[in-house]
C-alpha cells in the first residue's frame, strides 16, 4: 500500500512550510499551497493559470509517529464556511486523540474560511458591485472545494491515497468526492452529514422546521421557568430600542436565533443560563425588570454573531444547489412563514435553528456587505453539479455513515434514503448522540472499529 509521511511533503513554489511546532500531545505543520479560483479548465494535480488563491492545511502527527509511514486521513470540516479545528491539546478533540493513534491527519481550512484566502467584508469591499461578488462567491462550494483538496493529494503527498473523514457539511463534500474523484480515496467515514441527494432546499426545511418546534418543546419541557423569561425580553425587545454591544439592532427574530445550537449538547442549558442572567433590577425575576443586563446582551451577541464565519450564513441555502435548478429564493424564510409558531410575537416563544433569513443580512453588521450578492445569488438557477447519482451508485470505497437518530440538522430518515442508494456504504443509527458527537465521544473509533471488522480496511491495517 501507498502511503505518504512527512518527507513525501516536498517544498517547492507552489508549497510552503509556513511553520513547525508542537502543541501538548501533537506534532504539528502549517502548509499553504496555490490553487485556482475558478476551477473551470483546469485538472486537479496539474499546473493552472489565471487569478489564485492560497489553500492552508494542516498535517498533525502524534510526536511519537512524526517519522513513521502511517496512512493518510483527511478531515472534511463541517460549514459551509467552516475552517479546520485549532486544537489546543491532544484531548481538544476526541476524534484527532482517537485518529492519531494510526493516521496523519491533514485538517485544512477550506477556502474562503481561517488562513484559505478568507472571505469577509473587506473581500466584498474589493467588488465594484454585487454581480461581481456574486459570482466570486459561487467559486466557493462543494466542487471547488474537493478539487482543491484533490490537488493537495496529488501534488503535496505524491497521490497517495487517503481516508477522509467528513463532520456534517463535511459529508455534502464526501458525497462530492466520491462522486468526482473515488479514485483519490480507501474509505470514508461522515457523521451527521449525508445529504439527501435528490433533494432541494425546500425538502430539506419542509423536514427541519418540525424538528425545531419539537426542540424547542423540549427545551421548555426542562426549563419551564424560561417561557416566562423568553416572553419577558421579547417583550422588552418589541417595547424598546435595544443594541447590542457591537451596534446591531436586537431584535425578536434575532433573539431566536439563540435556538441555532438546540441540536447540539449542551445548548439546552447554555441558553437556560444565558437567560438566567438576562434581567437587570431585584432579584433579576422577569417580572421585576424592564432592562437587559450588559452580560446578556454580550452573551446574545456571542452566540449570534456571524463575523468569524460569513459564508456559513451566505451560502447556507446553496449547498442544496446541484446542477440547474429553479432558483432558490429564500427556502428557510418561506417554509418559516408557513409556521405561525415562530412568529415573534407568539407564546411560548419559538427559537429558530439552523437557517439563513433575508433580515439578516439588513441587521447584521457582518452581513450587511453580501446583503447584494446572495439577492442574486437567490434568483440563480445555474449551479455546479455536485453528485454523480449514477456513479455513487456503482461506488466501490467503503463509506461508513454515523446516522444521529434525532439530529436536528440532518434528517436521519433522508439519510438513510439517500446511503440505501450508494455502493459499498453503510449506516450506524444512533440516539446516543447530537449532532456534534464526534467532538464529544468515541464517534470515529466506533465507526473505525465497525469497518476492521468488515474488513473494510484491511488495505491500511
């Protein structure tokens, strides 16, 4: 078997060790290498012209493996819009202190996201006007993403084979790679992250706002007390002229947003707490106050704030976008107007989960600069295509799916449709986890462990 080690990594002009260092438990290497904007006409592993930019990644290796031949895993960070984990030790993440034990992981960031040629207002700012930003940003989803990550394959560990392994969004690009570039993988792993492919962004939020309604339900089910507390400060909301401490207007619908985490653990009790401390006079009971305290209103603006990952809420609805399609328009925002129980003025007051509404790119300060580009972007109907249906059919790389029964992001039962139709795959169906389990838990092992015993793996180990 080909596998690739820390001297297969070949400096060159395209490739630049940027440093070397350790962090407790973990060797690490920050590399960066050019890639295309626009991949149009141009094949992964070959030389390109046209305007670049910088891909960023990552190589982390247990010190006691860093001059050791082990296989290569690939991490498919979640997003979109999302860069790699900054780890801070070896426990940050217990999927890297499980995966190391026999792999070097490469974590990049994508690009657009963490040190990827980031994109935020000042790239926006660069655009004469938003057709031009528009069209920039479309360089920036599933299928110039995986090219970019072909590329490095190729280029930087000698087209080594590898494992990927892809959290959330990071299964959207699973399913892209096995569609593009099979070749390029041993295995697959996803978690919470299998897209239903033959469906559009109003099937998707036709699924997820139920699920939403019934997380809020059990939310208040545990913390009866904050029926009362969230009704107080939406009222407070409706009633006065409040800002965050940042400038943005705070408003009842961005108040929801605080349910955006609820499929995660333990946001049930970050916001139980975050409400806690929301009332300024007395005892801080919500019948005793007409104010919000400063450490509320900088914990909404924490847990709302979009400026460290833009793209996450500017291309939210257009991950769904696969070849021509009718344009988009806003899914979430008009499945939302289908609910009345979201209304802000309804009680119990409703949290909204993960999904991008049009206001917020008037109230928030970090979205207002592609407030024009996704107006364009939403009446778009010419997309990329992501998946080859009939190749993932045929598909011969073993996948191996951790299915969150109740994730409230991913619907398990699309997932399952959608893997009953690709070769070589295989589902483990679980409610012992939210959707972030692999961060939290012995996710990856079990999945490793699951394909050993299939033999799913016997060309690594």
């Amino acid at each position: 078997m080909e596998v690739a080690t820390v001297g297969a990594i070949t400096e060159g002009e395209d490739v630049t060790l940027l440093a070397e260092y350790y962090v407790p438990g973990l060797h690490v290497e920050d590399r960066s290498i050019k890639v295309p904007l626009d991949w149009a006409g141009h094949e992964p592993g070959q030389g390109f012209d046209g305007e670049s930019i910088d891909l960023f990644y990552r190589v982390v290796t247990a010190p006691e493996h860093v001059h050791d031949d082990l296989p290569l895993l690939v991490f498919l960070q979640g997003g979109p819009g999302g860069a790699g984990p900054r780890m801070q030790s070896l426990d940050s993440e217990v999927w890297i202190k499980d995966a190391i034990k026999c792999f070097r992981i490469v974590l990049p960031d994508q690009r657009g996201t963490g040190r990827s040629s980031a994109v935020d207002s000042h790239t926006m700012a660069r655009f004469d006007n938003a057709r031009d930003q528009a069209a920039y940003l479309k360089h920036f989803l599933a299928g110039s993403i995986v090219r970019d990550f072909e590329h490095l394959r190729r280029t930087e560990f000698g087209g080594a084979q590898w494992v990927s392994l892809g959290q959330s969004y990071g299964g959207f690009l699973t399913l892209a790679y096995l569609s593009l570039y099979p070749q390029g993988l041993l295995a697959s792993f996803t978690t919470g992250g299998i897209p239903y492919v033959a469906a559009d962004a109003d099937a998707v939020y036709r699924h997820t706002f139920p699920r939403m309604i019934a997380k809020n339900n059990q939310f208040y089910a545990r913390y009866p007390q904050d029926v009362e507390r969230a009704a107080a400060i939406a009222d407070i909301l409706e009633n006065s002229d409040v800002h965050l401490p940042n400038g943005d207007p705070l408003s009842v619908r961005r108040l929801q947003l605080l349910g955006s985490d609820f499929g995660m653990k333990p946001s049930f009790e970050r916001l139980h707490w975050l409400l806690d401390t929301a009332f300024v006079d007395g005892d801080g009971s919500a019948s005793r106050s007409s104010y919000l305290t400063d450490g509320f209103l900088i914990g909404v603006l924490s847990a709302t704030q979009t400026y460290n990952k833009p793209l996450y809420w500017t291309l939210q609805e257009f991950i769904y976008a696969n070849g021509d399609c009718e344009p988009i328009r806003w899914a979430a925002q008009r499945e939302r107007d289908k609910h009345p129980e979201f209304d802000p003025s309804h009680r119990p007051l409703m949290f909204t989960g993960e999904a991008s509404f049009p206001w917020m790119f008037e109230e928030g300060g970090a979205l207002i600069p592609f407030r024009g580009a996704i107006d364009l972007l939403m009446e778009d109907s010419h997309w990329g295509k992501i998946y080859d249906l009939d190749q993932l059919e045929r598909n011969e790389v073993p996948l191996q799916a951790a299915v969150y029964f109740d994730d409230m992001y991913v619907d398990s039962t699309l997932q399952l449709r959608t893997l009953s139709n690709i070769g070589h795959s295989h589902a483990w169906v679980t409610n012992e986890y939210e959707h972030d389990g692999i961060h939290t838990g012995h996710v990856f092992q079990h999945l490793i462990n699951e394909a050993l015993n299939r033999g799913d793996l016997a060309k690594l180990f």
